[in-house]
C-alpha cells in the first residue's frame, strides 16, 4: 500500500497530535500504516480562544516530535498532500476551506463538526458534488469498539445516548460536543429523523428525535462532570446497554481504521448529504428547540 502524505489544516486541538502518533510512531500499539502527515496548516480562529491559545503548542509539537513541514498558508499545502484532513475545532471555517480545497483533486476528512449550520453543510456536498471531491466527516465516537460492537446485535427500535454536553459560544449550543452524541444517535438509528425537542434544565439537557418511520431517538447531556459516552440500542427483544468510555483502544485510532482507508480509495461508511448534512440540520433545530421549547421539524 502506497503511503499517503496528509495535509493537515487547523491545529488547535488535541486532535493533531493524536493522529500524528498514531500514523508516525510504529511503536505505539494501535500505529496505522499507509499514510504520514507530510505537510501542515497552523490556522486558528483570532476570535475563538480555544482555538488560537493553542495553535502554537500543537503546531511545535507536530514540527519538532513528528517532523511535519509548516506552511504559511493553506494553499501552501497544495502539491505538498495527497489527501488533507481539516482539524480546525472551529466549524464556521470549514466551507471556506472546502472552497479551496476542492479544486486540489484530493479527498478531504473534515474533523467535527461539520459545519456549524446546515446551509453551509448543504454547501459542502454541492461542492463536493459538483467538484467530485471525495469528503467525509465523523466524530471518532461513531466508530468506538464497544459502539459497533452493540450496532452489530441487529436492527434497532430505539436508541437512548449520553454524554458531556459542553457550550461554547463560538461552536452554538449542540454542535460542540453534542455532535458526539447526535454521531451516535444517528449510526444507531440512520437518517430519517423529521422533528426534534429539546429540553434544557440547568447544567442538563434531554433531545428527542421522531423519525419518519415512527421511532424515536433521545440524547441526554451534562455540564456537571461526567465525561463518559455511552447509550442504550433498543430491539424488538432486548435493549443493550454500551459504553465506549472503558475502551482500552484510543477512540481516534478507530477513526483512523476508517479514514486511511477512505483516502485510498475505498467507500466512506457515512453518507455525506443523506446522513452528515442531516446531522447538522438535527442540531441546528436542536438548537432552535432549546431556545423556544417547541418541537422543531428539520425540514
């Protein structure tokens, strides 16, 4: 297998290391072979301190520990990849950076979220359409050992998700770490969800999808410590409880497993306009709902 060189873009969260080690460092037990990122982006958002307090930390620590080129700028990158991951945790540059991209004639991994609204999601796959540019997007918990092992158990009814819920200005509402848990919603029940309430007390929040076909779909969310994800997958003949926060195999390195091989070639397992667009426009109402506390359709 031909070893791919990543362009990288955005590095401002823990992320960027984490795939560095896993993809350059064959000592580490869950190293994934095919692919070294070659060359990368600093970026940062100026007005989201998350973001730019720690672009310098991680771009030195990709240059001096993992050997990585840093350019200037991100079309600086073009030439220099053969496929190129979008880290930036802010969600609001990812269209602008697709533009750009899209015209390399690369595949492209953008990291959550997506995007922070569905007009731009919905942008993103015209783009990727009307260029034929390969893109995927997921959270790494979608892919989580203990996750997919409970998806396996057969066709699921209903599905009850947890997980932090953190707010962060700059990324509304859900979209920072309630993709997590939408991610999981979604692998568990597909596409298809019609309306959403969401319900917001305290340092709490409950959100309740009905899809088409009858189902429904919750995620519940805290802001009071508890960083575990996990759920319960209902079936016809048992509810199976799952948590992926005891996994011993780092949640990213499952990412990976999916991604490397998504560049060279092969078929993403999320449908990027029938299932991560619909993500998006879930959390968006999800959004909306919290503010009005009415059932919100999402299309």
């Amino acid at each position: 297998m031909k070893t791919l060189r990543i362009g990288m873009a955005g590095l401002d969260t823990s992320h960027v290391p984490a795939f560095a080690r896993l993809l350059h460092d064959e000592s580490d037990p869950h190293h994934l072979p095919g692919a070294h990122i070659t060359a990368a982006f600093a970026g940062g958002s100026p007005d989201f301190d998350l973001s730019i307090n720690r672009v310098e930390g991680f771009t030195n620590e990709l240059r001096d520990n993992f050997g990585v080129e840093i350019v200037n700028s991100l079309g600086d990158l073009r030439g220099k990849c053969d496929a190129v991951m979008l880290e930036s945790i802010d969600g609001r540059v990812h269209l602008d950076q697709v533009r750009e991209v899209s015209t390399w004639g690369v595949p492209v991994f953008i990291d959550k979220p997506l995007t922070v609204s569905s007009a731009d999601a919905k942008e993103i796959a015209r783009l990727a359409e009307e260029t034929g540019t390969r893109i995927t997007s997921a959270s790494a918990l979608r892919f989580a050992d203990a996750f997919v092992q409970a998806l396996a158990g057969g066709p699921v009814q209903g599905a009850d998700v947890y997980g932090p819920m953190a707010l962060l200005e700059k990324c509304p509402g859900y979209f920072w770490y309630g993709i997590h848990s939408a991610e999981m919603l979604f692998a568990a029940m597909g596409s298809g969800c019609r309306e959403v309430l969401a319900i917001r007390e305290g340092d709490h929040d409950v959100v309740v999808g009905r899809w088409t076909d009858g189902r429904l779909g919750t995620m519940r969310g805290n802001r009071g410590g508890n960083p575990t994800f996990g759920g319960i997958l209902h079936r016809a003949k048992s509810s199976d409880f799952f948590d992926v926060s005891k996994a011993t195999k780092p949640f990213y390195a499952s990412l990976l497993e999916e991604v490397i091989p998504f560049f060279h070639g092969e078929k993403s397992k999320v449908a990027l306009l029938d299932e991560t667009v619909e993500i998006i426009r879930f959390l968006e109402a999800a959004n909306e709902s919290a503010d009005n506390g009415q059932w919100v359709t999402l299309y």
